[in-house]
C-alpha cells in the first residue's frame, strides 16, 4: 500500500460471508456430502450382501383376508433386519391399540377397562387378520397408587388374563406402560 493512503475495512453486510469463508463452506460441505453418500452406498451394499439378512429364503407370514387358521407368532425374534417366529417364518404384524386400560381404573366407573375384552372381543380381531394388540397400562392403576379406584390385584388379573386370552388365540400382546408418574406407595 502507497504511503499516506490509510486503509479502510468495511464491515460486511449483516448476514453475508466474506468470499473466501464461503468459498471454503462450500467445499467442505461438498466434502460432507460425498462422504456421507459413500457411507450410505456402503450401508446399503452391506445389507444387500449380509447373510443375515433373509430376503428369499424365508416365508413371510401374511394370513390372507378371512382366513381361518392363524399363522404361529410365539417365539418372536429379531434375526437381521426381520421379525421371525421360532420356526424362522418372517413375521408381520398387523396391529390394533386397545386403550380404556390407562384411564378405567381412576374415572369412579369402578372398572379395569371398558368394553368386554373377551373371547368374542378377540375373535373379531382374529377375523381382521389382526395379530398384535397394544394394550396401554397405567403405573398407577398397576400398583394401585395415588387414589384410583380400581388397581392393585384386580388390575393385575384383569389385565393378565387379557393378555392369556390374547396369547392363546395367537395375537402378540404389545404391552406399554403408558402413563407413570412420581406419586406415594
């Protein structure tokens, strides 16, 4: 720079990058990019070639609509990428929520649920093809906790044999403890 001339720095524009600062973002988020693209390829490469991996070797389990006989879903297993049974059939699930079992037991209707939950309850969901239930339970209800009105032992049993009475039609319980929270024993 000449001598007597004074340099002047001016500030940039609010939000803009100085060139070159951008100019190096953009590589390296190129850099990124690739690199995360070539992980994916490998990923997916991986699962294509991976003998765990049962694609073709293995029936899958699909009752089909109005089936009678209801496929085997005891000894569920995650083999690979898959949800088997214990003769290594692929499994599907087709499942329903059975809510009521979180709320019945505190509303003052003195019940553990609503509805029957009983045979005829789980027959029509057999001829649904439905082979998994979600049934949502309640930490309070369970230990008959923080004034409910129904809870502790009659809970348990009721919610017990739902679940007996879903296993022995071949349906998959899917148990959730819903609701829990801090409260006095």
């Amino acid at each position: 720079m000449p001598a007597g001339r004074k340099r002047v720095i001016v500030p940039p524009r609010a939000g803009a990058t100085p060139f070159r600062r951008r100019r190096a973002t953009r590589r390296s988020l190129g850099s990124c990019l690739v690199v995360g693209l070539l992980l994916l390829g490998s990923a997916i490469m991986t699962l294509k070639a991976s003998p765990r991996h049962p694609r073709s070797n293995s029936a899958t389990i699909r009752p089909a609509i109005g089936e009678t006989g209801l496929p085997d879903y005891h000894g569920l297993q995650v083999m690979g990428g898959t949800l088997q049974n214990a003769a290594g059939q692929v499994a599907q699930l087709h499942g329903v929520n059975r809510s009521s079992w979180e709320y019945t037991c505190f509303d003052g209707s003195g019940l553990t649920h609503d509805g029957t939950a009983d045979q005829t309850e789980v027959s029509a969901m057999a001829s649904w093809n439905i082979n998994a239930v979600r049934v949502v339970l309640n930490e309070d209800c369970w230990l008959g906790i923080n004034g409910v009105t129904v809870g502790g032992a009659a809970y348990q049993t009721a919610v017990s044999n739902y679940v007996t009475l879903l296993t022995q039609n071949n349906i998959v319980p899917i148990i959730n403890l819903h609701f829990s929270a801090p409260g006095a024993v």
